[in-house]
C-alpha cells in the first residue's frame, strides 16, 4: 500500500465531518448573510456581501488561531445583532448623508466596540463567571437565540417579505420553508452522518425549478435569494466623510447598547462551549485568552465590514462528533466556505429565499437545547424549565436586552432559591452534639439523655432578607415540642446584611415567647454588633453547646448534685476509695492558686503532676491564650487533668490555663503517689482505675466529636 493510500483513512473523517459542517453553514451563514445585508442590496451585489462575509472571517481565524475540532463560522447570535446594528445605522442614513459603504463603516466600527468590549472581559479574567450562571439562563440565551430566528422568517413571510405576509405567496413560502424543515430532519433520521440539512435546501430548490415549467417556479411564485450578478469582491467600508458626531448624538446609545449585548452574549456562548469542550471532550483551553483572541480578530473583520466569525458549536459538534478532536477538519470547512464564496454569485440566485429560510427555521429549532423540548425534563424540574423558557421568550419578543435583564432577574433569582434551599448544611435534632466540656460520671449520665432538648442548625452562604427567612421558616418547621435550647451555628456564614438580621432578631424573639432559648455560635463581630443584645452571641458552637448543658444541668434536682469540692478534694479520682487512704491521699495535696488568663502548665512542660479543680474552671487549648488555638476541653470543681503525663511520664501535650476568672486547683506529684501507693496498694488500683474510666470517658466523646464533624 502506497504512502498516499495510507493516509486516505486518516483524512476522509475530517474531510467528511468539514462537509457535514459545512453543510450547515452554508445554509445558515448564507441565510443569515442575506438577512443582514438586505439593506445593502440595492448598491452591492447581497451574494457578495453575504458569502464573502460567510467565508473570510472564519478562515482568518482558522489559519491565526487553529484549535482542535473548533469550528469559526459567523452565529447566529452575532449576525442577528450584526443585522440590528446595520438596520440602525441604514436608517439613519437618509437623515446623515450617508452613502452604502459609510453606513457599512458605521456598521463596522460599531461591530468592532462589541469585540473591544468582549476583549476586556477577557482581559479582566471574568470567563470564571460563566459558571456561576445557571442552567436556565445559558438555555434560555441559547433558544432565545434560535426563537428569534424563527420569529425573524415569520417577520419576513418565510423570504417572501413582510408586506407579502398572510397572502398566497406567503403560504408558497412557508410550504416550501417547511418542506425544508422536514426533509432535512428526514435525512438526518434516516441517515445521521448525512448533510441534511444542504441537502433538502437542493432537494427543495430543484422542486421550486420543476415546478416553474408550469409557471409556479422562480420570479412568479418564489422570490429568489438574490438578484443574477456578477462575480464581486467584498464591499470595503468608506470611513471618509462619516458625521461621526451627528450620529453619535441620535443614535449612539442604540448602538452602544447593541455593541455590549452583543459582547456579553457572544462572550456566554464562547465560554459555555469551552466548558464543553474541557467537560466532554477533554479539549483544556484558556477561556480568558480565547475571548482575547477570538475579540482581536472580531475588530479587525468588523473594520473591513464583515460579520465576524466566532467559536461555532453547532457545527464544532459535527466535527467533535464525526472526526474528533481533529484540526484538518476545521481547514477543510474553511477551504469549502472559501469555495462557496468565490463560486456563489453564479448559483445563489437559483435558490429560493423560502429554502434558506426553511434552513434558518431548522437552525433556530435545533439551537434550542434538546432538553427544553423533553416533556420528561419539564416534568423533572418545572422550574429550571420555565425560567428557560421565560428568558427564551422574552429574547425573542422584546430582543436580547429584555432577555439580558431577565437572565440577570432569574440569575439573581436562582441564586438566592439555591442559596435559601442549602441555608441548613447541617440539622441535628436528637442532641447529637455535646461540648469539649467535661463532666463527673454522675453529671454526663445525667445531662447525655436529656441533650435531645437541644437542636443545633448548621448554616452557610451568604445570609441575606430572602435567605433568613426561609430559614427562619426551616427552623419552627423543624423544631419539635421537646426542643428548649436552638443554636444556630453561623460559622460558614460569610456575611450578613440588614435586613437578614432584622429576621434573626424576630426568629430570637419569636421563640423566646414559646419558651425556646436560642443563640447564635461563630456570628462575625460586626454581625453580632449589628444584631443587638437580645441575640445571645457565643464565639463559636462549643461555647454555645456549653450554654445549652449548663442550662439543662441547673434543672437537676438538688439531691442528685454532686458534693461541694472543698469537701470532695479528690473529686473524681477518689470515688471508692477508702476513708483512711483518701485522707492520707488528700494530706499529700498541694494547693495552687491560678489568676484569671493565669498558665498552670504549656505544650512541651515535662512535669508529671495530676491537678484536681477545686473551684472555678480550667481551659486545655493547643495553643495559648485560647483565642490563638483550638479548645480541647474545659474540666470543673472535681474533675482531674493532666492524667496523660502523669500516666506515661510524656511531656505535655497541651497547654491549660483559667480562660476567664480564677481558679484554684490541688497537685498530686507523681512521687508522693508512689509512697503513697505502697501504704495503701489496693486504693492505689482504685484510683488507677478512676484514671483508666476517666480517659475511656474523654476517649469516646472525642470519638463523637470527630464523628459529628466528618458528618
């Protein structure tokens, strides 16, 4: 096998998808040509002015710019908005003087404001935007933009004019448009890798010439595309003699605002294919560097009066599709637009303009997102649904700056729905949760079962009006008849506003009157400031948990306290131990006072003493003071600490200290223990013990602590 015949494999898929491409594009470029240039046609030669604008833009971007399976093509989007520019300024010309090639200039400098705006959205890196906007708002953008296609060949009485609308010939047209519709969705179901859609624009238009032998064909039924001409080259802009100012004071708002639509819409449509592209076909690209390049180009096609071309995905998905991420595919189409250019002034004119409008029906239906026409999808999720529809809508009656003001209402809209529905990252309702505070045996037993009193409401996003109250909503919604204690912890929470306090001031109030203790856990400075003192603000959910046992602790009937420690020294290492060896235990106790914010030990120490609380309370944080590191458990009057070191001899592993006010503890060196130990060995056992259940306590509450985060 010959060189040449190896190869042939390797290049029949692009060549095949860039005459599937291909066969789009001329259609819908050359329709879409003929839309916009139709103002021009009485000066120009339209065939000219469409297909040279069809062509050249693209394969400049082709050649500069090359990417693989990414097919340059004028959009719709941009010759829809090329048209309404160049409708403006063609109806200003009468009142300005202004001759085809100047208001082709205007046209031009126009369409390259849009790109100088689509270049600085690009140089101030807002491509990341695009993916915060929703589903709805891209689907709606996209049909919209087919939709008014559609309404733009209705407009138009399917090429026959829009004076000729509702007559005989309008009816022709619309049959011969939607024969065009059918049998290229025919051809594309029968035989998917087919060009179907050129091939029904032909099938048609040699039907329309079959049908003139009996007097029903081209010039008497069937208005042409366009006139017999010549071969022409492009039309250049004329920038001489233009009343720049003049024009600039009656139209240049209009314009202006049609430059940055079509820069933010276009922008969208690049960047939401480049996501595509990275998510389906792996294809990474630098999305702020292709709106740079592509706008560069976009000025300069703009400058010469042409429609620029852009990232086509209709037609890159034909090539993604037949031959992958190829770039021969992408120069082929280029070569072929090329070829169409040069060679349309002789056959265009045989072509009805009900044909190629049929192919902008076909092209405005098939850029409607395939999902939107689902009745699956719609009965899924109404509401993504119907968004889409409404910005669909509204693109295609009140135009695309209507449809921009929608999209950013439902964008905003969206936003806040999804940010109210995942307000409650976490609900804990059964008293899941529990403090680093520890407690006696008697106490935790007592306290653990009644902690479901307690529901804890985990919170995220940013907390404004709309957001607070459906939160507020959740939260009686949720609670139970049980519940006496509600914390919400705000330490996801990155912001709130005004009005979003004001709810959280009422929801406060409102179940303080049912008997509810609320509070809020991590709530900002600033925040808390502004929420006033009716809302009880604790620096973070440990803190608040804290709150909610004490408060379930002071409900324990007096009998079930446990003792006052200066009578109980020993506190929990002494229960069981025998009165003789718990007396001559507490003989070897020293006292040591602790001032408020005082250290009793840091991370690193290497004395080995146990501590006892006598009164007031003892911080263990990772580093001090507290507020610099992470609290590891707060003991009380009768609870022991420092056990590890005392165990193992191992240095300290933490630092301790009296966080608010003072404190006074009892120490029990490890050689006192000792020679105290070998009097009285089987007390020894008993407090050793006592250690042994006090670790596994502190053990397991780490264990649900850990579990509870994880969760």
């Amino acid at each position: 096998m010959s060189p040449a015949e190896s190869l042939q494999p390797l290049r029949s898929p692009g060549i095949a998808a860039a005459w599937s491409a291909a066969a789009v594009t001329v259609p819908h470029a050359a329709g879409l040509g003929l839309l916009a240039f139709a103002p021009l046609a009485a000066d120009h030669s339209l065939a000219a002015l469409a297909l040279w604008s069809a062509a050249l833009p693209g394969l400049l971007l082709t050649l500069v710019v090359p990417r693989s399976g990414v097919v340059y093509a004028p959009t719709t989007v941009v010759a829809l908005l090329f048209a309404a520019v160049l409708a403006t300024a063609h109806g200003a010309a009468p009142a300005l003087g202004l001759s085809a090639r100047q208001v082709l200039a205007v046209s031009g400098a126009t369409v390259a404001l849009a790109f100088v705006f689509q270049w600085l959205l690009g140089v101030l890196r807002l491509a990341s935007v695009a993916r915060f906007l929703p589903v709805s708002v891209t689907h709606g953008f996209a049909a919209g933009v087919g939709l008014s296609m559609v309404v733009g060949q209705v407009r138009n009485g399917f090429g026959a004019g829009g004076d000729a609308l509702w007559n005989v010939r309008t009816g022709w047209h619309l049959l011969a448009a939607l024969a065009v519709v059918g049998v290229a969705w025919a051809l594309r179901w029968r035989w998917p890798r087919m060009p179907g859609l050129l091939s029904a624009v032909v099938l048609v238009a040699l039907a329309v010439a079959v049908a003139g032998v009996w007097g029903g064909g081209l010039g008497d039924v069937f208005a042409p595309a366009v006139q017999p001409s010549q071969f022409a080259g492009p039309l250049w802009p004329d920038w001489t003699g233009v009343p720049w100012m003049a024009l600039a004071q009656q139209h240049g708002s209009d314009l202006v605002v049609l430059a940055l639509l079509m820069a933010l819409v276009n922008s969208l449509e690049i960047l939401v294919f480049n996501q595509e592209l990275e998510l389906d076909h792996g294809l990474r690209g630098n999305a702020n560097l292709t709106l740079r390049r592509e706008s560069l180009l976009g000025v300069l096609c703009g400058l010469a009066g042409m429609i620029p071309a852009s990232t086509s995905a209709s037609r890159s998905r034909i090539v993604l599709a037949q031959a992958g991420p190829s770039r021969d595919a992408p120069r082929w189409h280029a070569g072929i637009m090329l070829g169409v250019a040069v060679t349309g002034a002789w056959w265009l004119h045989w072509v009805p303009m009900a044909c190629l409008a049929g192919g902008l029906v076909l092209a405005g239906l098939m850029q409607v997102p395939g999902l939107m026409w689902s009745l699956r999808y719609a009965q899924r999720s109404r509401v993504t649904w119907a968004q889409s529809w409404l910005v669909a809508l509204v693109f295609a009656v009140m135009g695309g700056v209507g449809a921009l003001v929608a999209g950013l209402v439902v964008a905003t809209f969206v936003l806040l729905h999804d940010s109210a529905a995942k307000v409650l990252r976490h609900v804990r309702l059964d008293g899941e949760l529990r403090s680093r505070r520890l407690r006696r045996a008697g106490s935790d037993t007592w306290l653990s079962p009644r902690m479901n009193q307690v529901a804890v409401f985990e919170l995220q996003g940013v907390m404004s009006f709309g957001v607070a109250a459906h939160l507020a909503e959740q939260v009686r919604l949720l609670l139970q008849p049980r519940h006496r204690w509600v914390i919400l912890d705000a330490g996801r929470v990155p912001a709130w506003d005004s009005t979003a306090l004001a709810q959280l001031r009422a929801l406060v109030r409102d179940l303080g009157q049912q008997g509810i203790a609320a509070a809020v856990a991590a709530l900002d400075p600033v925040a808390a400031e502004h929420a006033g003192d009716q809302v009880r603000a604790f620096a973070d959910l440990d803190r608040a948990l804290e709150w909610a046992e004490a408060g379930i602790l002071s409900q324990r009937p007096i009998e079930q306290r446990p003792a006052r420690p200066e009578r109980d020294l020993l506190g929990e290492i002494g229960e069981g131990v025998p009165r003789a060896a718990a007396n001559a235990l507490m003989a070897l106790l020293e006292p040591l006072a602790v001032p408020p914010h005082g250290v009793v030990f840091s991370a690193g120490d290497t004395d080995h003493d146990l501590l006892v609380v006598k009164s007031g309370h003892i911080t263990l944080v990772t580093q001090w003071p507290p507020d610099k590191g992470l609290r590891l458990a707060t003991v009380g009057p009768g609870m022991a600490f420092g056990e590890m070191a005392f165990l193992n001899g191992a240095a300290r592993s933490a630092c301790a200290g009296s966080e608010r006010g003072p404190a006074h503890l009892v120490r029990l060196s490890r050689a006192h223990f000792d020679a105290w130990a070998r009097q009285y060995p089987e007390a020894a056992l008993t407090v050793m013990n006592n250690l042994a259940q006090i670790g596994a306590r502190r053990l397991a509450v780490t264990t649900r602590q850990l579990r509870a985060v994880l969760e």
